[in-house]
C-alpha cells in the first residue's frame, strides 16, 4: 500500500478542518455585511439628516437675522459659509456625521477582511481536496487487479 491508515486519516482531517473554516469564514462575513448595512442604513443615514437639518436651521437663522446682506449669490453664499462655520449645532452634527462615516469605513474594512478570510479558507478547502484527490488516485494506481482488499478512501468512508 503506498499511504498508512494514519496518512489517510490527516488527509481527511484536513478536508475536515478546512469546510469547518469555510463555514466560521461565511459566517463572520455575513456578520460584517449586515452589520455595515444596518449601520449605513440607521446611524449613518441618520447622522446626515441631522447635519442637513441643522444646515437648514442655521441658515433660515441666518436670513431671519439679516446676517446674509450681500448683493449678489456670491457674498451671500460667503457669508453663509462663514455663519454655519460658526454655528456650534452644525459643528457638532458635522462632527457626528465624520465620526459615522469613520466608522461606516471601518466597517467596510472589515467586510473587505472577512471577504478575504472566507476565500482563503476555499481555498485551503480546493487544495485540501486536491491533496485528497491525488491520493486516492495513487491508491486506486497501487491496489490489487482483481478488487482484492479494501482502498483506503473506502475503508474510511471517503
């Protein structure tokens, strides 16, 4: 025979271990994308509607108080910029909004993580069956002409 019992057995181990980390691999990509999707979809989806809402408040602010007096869009535009830069409610919605999209970012980076360990582990599942595959056909090579004995994949239910 030309692989031992034992030989066979690390094969299929391998096979084993490898499906077991394609599984926990899905799973935790699955786990990243709904959560950067509910993340997206609630908080960050959020965030900017309280920016654009206290960007709005502000700049009626600024019409009703007469801040904006320029003559033409331009100096108009100018002043309001330099209103909202003031204005400390949309200053801190900016600032929720930066931190939201940091962590949509984040987030993202994970997803791209776990893509990345789910195809390595099909891969170690494609090379695992590759190695599995070559010894059974070494083994089918090496065994008795007349179906004498059992192969070693069948002894072990492979």
């Amino acid at each position: 025979m030309i692989y031992s019992a034992s030989e066979v057995q690390v094969v299929l181990d391998e096979l084993s271990q490898a499906a077991d980390q394609v599984r926990l691999a899905a799973m935790k990509m699955g786990k990243a994308e709904a959560e950067l999707t509910m993340f997206k979809a609630a908080d960050l989806a959020d965030a900017k509607r309280d920016a654009q809402a206290a960007e709005n408040s502000a700049t009626m602010d600024a019409y009703a108080g007469g801040v904006l007096s320029g003559k033409n869009q331009a100096e108009r535009d100018t002043q309001l910029a330099a209103f909202l830069a003031q204005d400390e409610d949309v200053q801190a919605a900016a600032r929720l909004l930066r931190r939201g999209e940091v962590t949509a970012s984040n987030l993202e980076a994970e997803v791209t993580r776990c893509t990345g360990d789910y195809k390595a582990a099909t891969y170690r599942v494609h090379a695992a069956k590759a190695r599995a595959e070559l010894m059974r056909a070494m083994l089918d090579a090496g065994r008795e002409p007349e179906g004498e004995g059992q192969g070693a994949f069948e002894k072990y239910g492979f």
